[in-house]
C-alpha cells in the first residue's frame, strides 16, 4: 500500500503568477503573509506576485529577511511578523529557501517550540494556515512536496522536516519568473531538480507512482538542462525544466531522496555551498558508488535522460550514465570543493560530523548501497579534488 499526496491545486503554465488571487479566492483566502527574499523585493520580482492580489484589493504583508540555508532564527523572526497580523494563509514566492522558510513558519506559528523538535523522524503534520507556494527557480520542487530543510544556527546542523505541515494546498507553477535567472543558479537548481528525480527513481522507497513522475522528469530535465545554461532566453527548455523541477519534486516527496542529499546538506550548513551545487559536486562520485547496488534502475535512468540509447544493455547504459554526470558537471563549470575555496584542512577536520549529521538525517538508509560512517567519509574525500 502507498500513501500519495501532493498540493489540492496546481496552476501550471507562462503567466500563471498573474492569477494567484484567483487562485486564493477559489480557496477561500484573501488574507496572505508573503515570504520571500531581500532580492525578490529589491528586484521588483515580488510585484509579480503582489500587483495581483493589490488589484483584487487582497491585503497583504511581506516578510523579506529570508536567508540562503533558511536558519531557526529566521523562522523565529517570521513567526514573530505572521502573529502580529490577521493572516489566513502564506505564500512562499522565490526559490527553496523563501518556500523552505514559509513551510517552517506555517509549522512552527502551529506547535510552538523550538523548530528542531520537528525534525525527522518526528511527523511535522500541524500548520496554522495553509500554504501557497510559487517558485522562481526549476529546481527545488518545494512546491510539491512534504519537507522543508532548516538550519539549527547553534549546531550548524540542516534539519530534514518532514510532514503533511509542509505540503502546500496550492502551487502556481510560472516557467517565466525563471527567465532573468543567472546561469550559475540555472545550473546548480536545474542538476538538484535531476538529483530529485534520480535518488526518488533509485531509492529503496520507490514506488510505481513515484516512478512515473521521476521518469517523466528525467525525460525532460535531461535534454534541456545545457539548453537553459547556454540558452537563458530560450523558453521551451524554461518551460520544459520547470514542469521537470516539479514533476521531480513529486518524484521524492512520495518516495525519497538518497545518499547524495544526506552528505549534501552538511556542505551547505558548514560552509554554506548553496544546496543544488553541493548535490552536483557529490553526484557523480554518489552514482558510481551505488550504481552496482541499482544498476537496472540507473541504466533506465540513463535511457530517460537521453545519454544512452534504448537498447544499450545496463552495463553500457550505466557507464554513460557515470560519463554524462562527469561530463555535465564539467560543461556546466560546477567545481570540487576544494576549487570552490574550501580549506582542505577544515573539510578534513569535519568528515566525521557531517558523516554523523548525514546518517542521521535518515537518507542514506534509502540509497540501493547503505554506507557507514567510513564510506561517507571516502566519498566525502573523494569528492573534495
């Protein structure tokens, strides 16, 4: 027996943004408090988000301080600014850390506490008021799924949240906020929203509804990430990776993701590597350590993200798949850590902690080949260059 869940309503499609009043009407919500990030606001891209629900005469506040790698002092601030108003639901508009933080806010507003106390495996399934999420990147999924990732600032420690809590009731799915988005950024989300699709497809949770949506995304994340990178402007492929970020987005909300998020989020809370780029910097070396454990589901893998050909046996289609991420890391200029600026000495010093904060986040029990403490560390060595 499987459990799917996913947003009640889902608006997808160029444009869409400019119906997020209509979009909260049909909810019955006209009361919002918008998270978002200081560049949202200083862009003007929030307005995108507010000019409709002003001429609809939704009043509204913004909630701006949002930081990358959310932090539980953020969330406590956000908090803080939703109580003081009279709000019926939240929107989270921006990439994964304004939706992360607007998820932890709706969660904490509801239990109290401190945020760490929802961490898995505890089931963070309170939320005070409903959720609306509208991303302007393809590549977290947050949109559609059931988790959030916030930093405990005290432990330097990413805490997977997962529960109903986190899911949004809504998505509106817009490819077109994405086309001002930098090639960096375009890069590191678009290779996190493939790492989704992969680790949900590979995982020891998969599932045959699970599957379909990673497919799917693999289909069209594959052939139109360098597209996006090289192309900024070039709107099929925008519009293609979008509906892929949250494809695969439901992909690892309804199955799980694996090994490479579990050593990831310790990059990110220790030397605040932003989390799509800490994936791409440990997903080739991850792939090749697992690949023996899965390798038809690799191989398949490969076959949907269009490096090997339908007939090539698994063996072959499981090499290409390992040259394809090496390759694709290359083109898309992702570095190690090392030439990122990490010093080799603190990496060193801390394998053990992040191996320790990997395992204990529960993702690498869901990887086909389950390390230990010491394989972490290799592949953490590995990676480093």
């Amino acid at each position: 027996m499987q459990t799917i869940v996913s947003p009640r309503h889902m608006l997808i499609g160029g444009g869409s943004v400019a119906r997020t009043a209509e979009t909260l009407a049909a909810l019955g919500l006209s009361r919002p408090f918008v998270v978002t990030d200081p560049w949202m606001v200083s862009s003007a891209t929030i307005n995108r988000c507010l000019d409709p629900l002003t001429r609809a005469g939704l009043a509204h506040r913004v909630f701006s301080d949002t930081v990358p790698d959310p932090t539980d002092t953020v969330v406590e601030a956000g908090v803080a600014a939703f109580k003081a108003g009279d709000h019926d639901c939240i929107i989270g508009f921006g990439g994964g850390s304004p939706m992360d933080t607007a998820k932890a806010i709706a969660i904490l507003a509801a239990t109290g506490g401190h945020i760490s106390a929802q961490k898995v495996p505890h089931a963070a399934d309170r939320a005070a008021v409903p959720l609306i999420c509208i991303p302007t990147t393809a590549g977290t999924g947050s949109e559609a799924t059931r988790f959030t990732v916030i930093t405990d600032s005290a432990r330097d420690e990413k805490m997977l949240i997962a529960g109903l809590g986190a899911l949004p009731l809504a998505a509106i799915v817009d490819y077109e906020l994405t086309l001002t988005v930098p090639p960096r950024t375009t890069a590191d989300t678009g290779i996190d929203s493939f790492t989704h699709a992969l680790e949900a497809y590979v995982s020891k949770r998969a599932n045959p509804v699970a599957d379909m949506f990673a497919e799917r995304a693999m289909r069209l994340i594959g052939p139109n990430l360098r597209a996006v990178y090289h192309q900024p402007d070039n709107r099929a492929a925008r519009e293609a990776m979008m509906l892929g970020a949250t494809l695969a987005g439901l992909a690892f909300s309804n199955s799980s993701v694996a090994l490479v998020h579990g050593m990831s989020r310790p990059i990110g809370a220790h030397f605040h590597v932003p989390h799509g780029l800490s994936n791409a910097m440990l997903l080739p070396a991850v792939t090749r350590y697992s690949l023996g454990a899965a390798l038809p589901r690799y191989a398949e893998a490969a076959r949907c993200m269009g490096c090997a050909a339908p007939g090539d046996a698994d063996q072959v289609a499981g090499a290409k798949l390992l040259d394809e991420l090496s390759a694709l890391n290359a083109e898309l200029k992702v570095p190690t850590p090392a030439a990122y600026g990490i010093d080799a000495d603190r990496w060193n010093g801390l394998l053990p902690t992040m191996a320790a904060q990997a395992l204990a986040s529960g993702s690498p029990n869901n990887n086909p080949a389950v390390p230990d403490a010491d394989a972490i560390m290799a592949l953490y060595r590995e990676c480093f260059g």
